[in-house]
C-alpha cells in the first residue's frame, strides 16, 4: 500500500522541523512548502492526503491559500488542519471562515498535532502489527498502584482499558507480565499517551473506555521477547486450523 502523503506548510524552519519530528516513524512521505503560493503548487503537483497549514506567512498567508483549495473541486476534498496563534479568537475565526477541516494552535503540542492528524486521515498511524491480548497491566499515579487491562499489544505500544481520569498524565512508567515458557516475561517500560479512547466521542469504536500508550523507553531484548511471544501464539493458531 502507497504511503500517504502530508504537506507540511510554514516559512519558519524551526517549526517545519518539529512537525517532521512529530511525524517521524509514521508511514507518510512529508512535504514541504515555505508559503501559500508554493503550497499550491505543490498540491497540485503531488495530491496530498493532509495538509497543515500555518496562518501567517509570506506571498500568500494561510487563508488565502486553504480558501483556494476549498474552491477547486481537485483539491476540495484534502483536509486542511491550519495552525494559529493561541488565545486569539480573530484567528480562529480566520481560519474557519476560510474553510479549514481543524485547526491547532501554537507553541504545537505534540499529542494534539498526531490526534487532529487521526481525525482527518484514517490511515494516520504506525502501522505496527498488533495483536489481541488481554492481561493486567500496573502502572502508579500519585505514587500508588493502579491497574489496567490490555486489549492488544505492539512492540511499539499497548492499547490499555481504564477510566482517563484513573492515569497521570504523559508521561507513565508501566509493567506486565507474559507467559513465555515454563516462567514469564515481566515487560517494564515508560510510555507516552498517544491517543485516548472516550466513550462520548471513540477513535476507535469497537474498543473500551481506555487509552493508547507508545513506549517511550523500553529494553529491545524485551521487545524482541514480546514478538516472540506473539509469534508462537500465532503458530499454535495455525496448528490448530489445519485439518
């Protein structure tokens, strides 16, 4: 499958470089574009799946640029999430007035750059093979033990059910335990929050009240432990269904 592609417009370099930040490890080509004028251009050229677009910038400023692709019936249907300045309610109006699908506002925040990106696109997501695994997960808040319940399980992360209110924030010391073996595997990590899971408004509907969770630091023997496990698992699986 193609990879997706997402223009990144601003004439600041420093910010061009943190949203290619937040974006590294995802499956996407990135793009770039210094104003509105060459982000036409390049649209236009290149059909991109998402753009980001800051508001103030040089030849042509973010309005102007996101109402001209509005307008074109070829590029109508990308989805434009426009970066402003926070607190300023003219701005956001700006943006809205010039038909943007989501706005986020600066200095950018990393969690809501990625979430914004996942409402838009779909596809907006490590494509890291998950597998469907239940198992007590503890992890501490207010320096005492909470637990948690594992819906599935990556070498890049876990999807974990549990009340929001019920985890510190970003970032969280987590550990679980895997049979491997005749013993198991006590996995230790920290974690960011990656995304949250809200029974008023789901990412994903067909899972629990809960939140994703991407390790941050985790030993790589543990990781290669962890597709093992999978691994086997999966082998059985197969043993099984063959007649």
């Amino acid at each position: 499958m193609a990879k997706k592609k997402v223009l990144l417009v601003d004439d600041v370099n420093l910010l061009i470089e943190l949203e290619k930040a937040f974006l590294k490890g995802l499956p996407v080509d990135i793009l770039i574009a210094r104003n509105g004028a060459e982000a036409l251009e390049v649209v236009r050229r290149e059909q991109p799946d998402l753009i980001y677009l800051d508001l103030n910038m040089p030849v042509m400023d973010g309005p102007t640029c996101c109402r001209a692709l509005k307008s074109d019936p070829k590029t109508s249907g990308i989805p434009v999430i426009m970066v402003t300045t926070a607190g300023s309610v003219q701005d956001e109006l700006l943006c809205r007035s010039a038909g943007c699908n989501e706005y986020i506002t600066k200095p950018i925040n990393s969690k809501i750059f990625l979430e914004k990106g996942r409402k838009c696109l779909a596809d907006f997501e490590r494509r890291r093979r998950r597998y469907s695994y239940a198992t007590d997960v503890e992890f501490l808040k207010d320096g005492e033990p909470r637990y948690g319940i594992t819906a599935d399980i990556s070498k890049g992360g876990l999807f974990m059910a549990v009340p929001h209110d019920g985890i510190p924030d970003d970032p969280v010391d987590l550990s679980f335990s895997l049979p491997l073996g005749n013993g198991s595997l006590l996995v230790s990590a920290r974690g960011r929050i990656a995304w949250e899971n809200r029974a008023e408004a789901p990412m994903k509907p067909g899972y629990p009240v809960g939140v994703g969770i991407e390790f941050t630091c985790i030993d790589p023997d543990t990781v290669t432990m962890i597709e093992k496990f999978f691994e086997e698992i999966l082998q059985e699986k197969d043993s099984l269904t063959l007649p």
